[in-house]
C-alpha cells in the first residue's frame, strides 16, 4: 500500500508529497530535503501494524492537507524495505505509478527472493530491539569484566545451551552475538563455512 503525505518547507514554503511505501516495519526514518532550498527535511514515521495507524514527524517543515487536484512542487518515494527513486518535480510520480513493491517484484525472478529478504531484516529488526543487551556484553567484553559478562550473557542465552564453564565458551558466547545478531543477516553463507570455526579453534589450541 502506498500512503501519499504532505510536508511543507518552513523556509520557503515548497510543498513536498511523501510517497510512503507502507511495510511491515515498526518504524523508520525519511531522509529528505526540500528540493528548493536545500534544507533538511529528514523525518520519521511509525507504522502501527497490530491497530493500523501512520504517524508521522518531520524537522522544518509542517504537515498541510491539500486538495486531490494540488500539485506540489516535489515528490519523493521512501520505503523501509525497498529501493526508491530520488526527489523530483511533483508532476512526475502521479498516483498510478508503480509502487516501489511492485517494481521490486518486476525486477526479481522468484518471490523466494522476497521472502529471504524479509527474513534478513526480521533479524536485523530483532537485534534493534535487544541492542541494548548485545551492547552490554560486548562493552564488558571488551573491557574484560568477565564477572558480570558472565551475568549478561545468562540473559540472552539458556544456561543449558551456553554454561559459561570457562574463557573459551564465554567467548563462543559473544562470537554468536556478533554472528547470529549482525552477520548471519546481511551474509549467511557464513555458517555453511565450517573451516572458519575449525580453523579458529585449531589455533585457539595451538
């Protein structure tokens, strides 16, 4: 679904037509500047999934209700998954253009695609949320607290799937976070590497 909001600069008084593509993100930003003046415009929106809502907030400009018949002086497409075209006049994206989700599917040959991509962010999305736990333990890590790692580890892991036992499965522990939580997301082949972890613990004996 594409949701058509209207900003207007608070400079010059330019009317720009947010062409939001609506996901399934919580919320994320809008980077935009207004295409007369140049000053940021950058905003954020939040995207009510369970009782479907949109709020929005921008810095510099106000949001306006404008007639079905306004043309405003510039468009432009966002989206929190797909990729957008940039900023132009206003005359250009008009309501029957495509949507940025029915260009994506024009453009890949198999909806599996899709799918592994809306699982990469899922992730990704799962690591902004408990980034605050990630954080901790990789800050006690590097400052070598193994006390409390231990702790902040226990709560992000079973004790029974991670013990803990010794430096070696503490570090196993945090090698995971950084796996699981940032790389496994944006390159998963990773995991199908069995000599980077051979290769690891041969030299952790050696």
């Amino acid at each position: 679904m594409v949701y058509n909001e209207f900003i207007k600069c608070e400079v010059c008084g330019c009317v720009t037509r947010i062409r939001l593509q609506v996901g399934w993100l919580d919320e994320h930003p809008i980077a935009v500047t207004c295409g007369k003046c140049g000053i940021s415009l950058k905003g954020k929106v939040k995207i009510g999934q369970e009782i479907p809502e949109l709020k929005f907030k921008f810095e510099n400009a106000e949001m306006v209700n404008v007639t079905p018949t306004t043309l405003p002086d510039y468009v432009v497409e966002c989206s929190g998954e797909f990729p957008t075209i940039k900023m132009c006049e206003g005359w250009v994206l008009q309501d029957n253009f495509v949507t940025p989700f029915i260009r994506y599917q024009q453009k890949i040959t198999d909806f599996d695609n899709y799918k592994d991509f809306g699982r990469r962010v899922a992730t990704l999305k799962h690591t902004i949320n408990i980034w605050p736990q990630y954080k901790r333990v990789l800050q006690l890590y590097k400052g070598g607290n193994w006390e409390y790692l231990t702790q902040e580890i226990k709560k992000i892991f079973p004790e029974d799937f991670i013990m803990c036992r010794n430096e070696l499965e503490i570090i196993r522990a945090v090698r995971m976070i950084e796996v699981h939580g940032f790389l496994l997301p944006l390159k998963p082949e990773i995991i199908s590497l069995p000599e980077i972890g051979s290769s690891c613990c041969g030299q952790a004996f050696l």
